[in-house]
C-alpha cells in the first residue's frame, strides 16, 4: 500500500508539472495511468479532477503574483463550461472501462496531435470569421471543453489554451495562466458534481493532488526557462503511444 501511494505522489507530480507548462491539464497524464491500474471510470475521472483541482490552485496562485491572468476572459471561456462540466460527471455512470479506453485513445491522440503542430495552428489567423460563428465555437467549445474535463478527469487546456492563442491573440505565456484560472473555474464544478455521485476515491485524489500541487508550482515557476518545444515534442509522442497502447489491449478484447 505504501509503493502505492508513493507512485500516485510521482505520478501527480509529475502531472502537475507538465500541466501547468503546457497548459492541457496534469489529467492527460493522470487519467492514463489510473486507467492501466483498473479503476472504474468514475474513480479514474473523479480522483484525477482532484489532482487537477490542486493543480489549476497551486498554478493560478503563481501566475496571479506574477500578473500574466487575464480574469475577464477566464471567466468568459469558463461559464459555457460550467453546465458541460456537471453534464460530464454525469456520463461516467453510465460507461464501461472498455469502451472509456477507447474514448481516452481518441482524446490522447487529439490532444497528441494537437500538441505537435499548435505553433502552425497559434500562427494562422481566423480575423475573416463572421462574429456570429465566432461566437457559436467559443460557446460550445467551452461546453464540449466542460464535458471532456468531467468527464476524462483531465481539464479544458486542449480547448482553451487554442481559443485564447487564435481568437484572442494571447501569447503562450499568458495564455497558458489564464487557461488554468478557467480551468479552476470548471474544474471545481465537474468535481463538486463527481463528490455529490460519491464518486472519488479520497485517499488516491489526495495523493495525486498532493504531487500535483508541488509539481504545478515547479512548473510554473519554470514556464519562462524550459524549452517548450522539445517538452512539446516528447509529451506529445508519448501520448500517441499511451493511446496506441490502449487500442490494443480494446482489441484484445475480441
């Protein structure tokens, strides 16, 4: 029991790392590991927003003293997520550990990807937009960012921190603070939903948020000296490989 919590100390740690440099939330990593362990969906998602809870506190606490959150468009990126937070939580009743496999594949592989290539995508400009499509992709990218965050356990970033570089021409530095502030926003809610089914499991959320807190104020005590792109590169083949690894073992199954 004690290599246990050790390892969950590590693997938050590490979570919270990764999550506060990058942005896409510590979850990304959390969710897989707690995945390969066995847990139902409902723990897996659960314990690990507890994680990304402590991480979006831990690294909200250090951009704020060092000014780089935009408050205004946290909170405006955050309110369509809300109800696709709670809607989110909701969903983990009702899903198999199987088929969640094959769901977190796909998202790893997304968020992979994503991760890859987001300077070619930061470097485009969607100026041409008619505002009211605009407006339609912030609202229910938000909500769907909400729904994914619950629902995986593993936060928004791959939705919001791309809003605020191509909408809102935010540069990584601020982007990356403000999208943890929102992600403490939705967080909170899909957590308060995940409690209220009595989902988490309490003693491995602690521990993952334990590692996580210390890892996001290393994290984000280093945004300005770590070189993102080979940290990019690494996280997101590694993802692709989790994700490749986990269609295998659904295929297994048949």
């Amino acid at each position: 029991m004690l290599e246990l919590f050790i390892i969950l100390i590590i693997i938050g740690f590490g979570a919270g790392i990764l999550g506060s440099l990058i942005g896409v939330g510590g979850g990304i990593i959390i969710t897989p590991a707690l995945t390969y362990m066995g847990f139902p969906p409902s723990v897996i998602a659960s314990s690990s927003l507890i994680a990304v809870f402590a991480t979006s506190i831990s690294s909200t606490l250090t951009y704020v003293s060092k000014k780089y959150v935009n408050y205004w468009l946290g909170i405006k990126l955050a309110l369509p997520a809300i109800p696709g937070s709670i809607i989110g939580g909701i969903f983990t009743n009702f899903v198999l550990l199987e088929d969640f496999k094959i769901y977190f594949a796909i998202l790893l592989i997304s968020v992979g990807i994503y991760i890859l290539i987001k300077n070619k995508i930061i470097s485009r400009t969607i100026v041409t937009i008619p505002k009211p499509l605009l407006y339609s992709v912030l609202i229910f990218g938000n909500f769907g960012a909400g729904i994914i965050s619950s629902f995986f356990g593993v936060g928004g970033g791959i939705i919001f921190v791309p809003i605020l570089v191509i909408i809102y021409k935010m540069k990584m530095i601020n982007a990356s603070p403000t999208a943890q502030f929102t992600l403490l926003i939705s967080t909170m809610t899909g957590l308060i939903t995940h409690i209220m089914l009595e989902h988490p499991e309490y003693s491995y959320g602690i521990l993952l948020a334990l590692g996580s807190f210390f890892g996001a104020q290393l994290g984000s005590r280093s945004i300005q000296r770590i070189n993102e792109n080979i940290l990019s590169k690494i996280l997101s083949f590694s993802l692709i490989i989790i994700a490749i690894n986990l269609i295998i073992d659904y295929i297994k199954k048949f």
